[in-house]
C-alpha cells in the first residue's frame, strides 16, 4: 500500500493577515518617530497658548481688563489714609485794645483715620 501525503496550508482566521500585520505595524512605528521629534522642538509656552487662546476667542478679551481692574483696587486698598493738615484762625481783625492781630486765636490740627483690623 502506497501512501501519499498532500501538503495543504490552512490558515486559521486570526492569523490569516498576520504576515501583512507586522510590516505594517513596523512601518507605522517608523512613521510616528519623526512627527514627535518635530513635536518636541516646537514646544508651545503656557503663556503662548493663553496669548493664542485670547487672540481666537475675542470673548476672553475681558479677561485681562478684569484682572487690571483687580491689580488696581488691590493697590487701592493698600493706600494708607491721608493726613489732613487744618488751620483755623479767629478774631483775626479785632477793634479797640484788640484790633490787628493781638487778639489772634489760631489752631492748627493734624488728623488721619485710624484704622482697626
């Protein structure tokens, strides 16, 4: 009795496309490398991407203006109280005995708010 072998290739589903998913793979890994490194060399600041941001949106334009009004109330507040200089005179022009400046009464006074707390 003679026996004869056939040689049949039977791929299962899986793996049928396997030989064309490695290349693939590869050539897809080479083709990543280069955009990061041209990623990384053109690196975008935080202040950059807000300058971007306010430039496309012209909504978020207020947003500066509200911080400058901040700034300038906190400076504001930090202003101490002034000090107030007065002066009063009285019976300045006098008559008899008293005329002209012999019968002058003056007060100076220097005033400010105090502040508590």
């Amino acid at each position: 009795m003679k026996l004869q072998f056939k040689s049949v290739l039977v791929m299962n589903k899986p793996l049928r496309f396997t030989w064309l998913g490695v290349p693939l793979a590869i050539l897809w890994l080479l083709s990543i490398t280069p955009v990061n490194a041209a990623q990384k060399n053109d690196m975008l600041s935080l202040s950059e991407a807000v300058q971007q941001t306010l430039t496309q949106h012209p909504s978020l334009q207020v947003f500066p203006i509200r911080q400058q009004q901040l700034a300038a109330q906190k400076q504001t507040a930090n202003l101490k109280p002034a000090y107030v200089l007065g002066v009063e005179v009285e019976n300045v022009a006098g008559t008899g005995q008293l005329s002209g400046v012999k019968s002058l009464e003056t007060s100076v006074s220097l005033s400010s708010v105090l502040e508590l707390g």
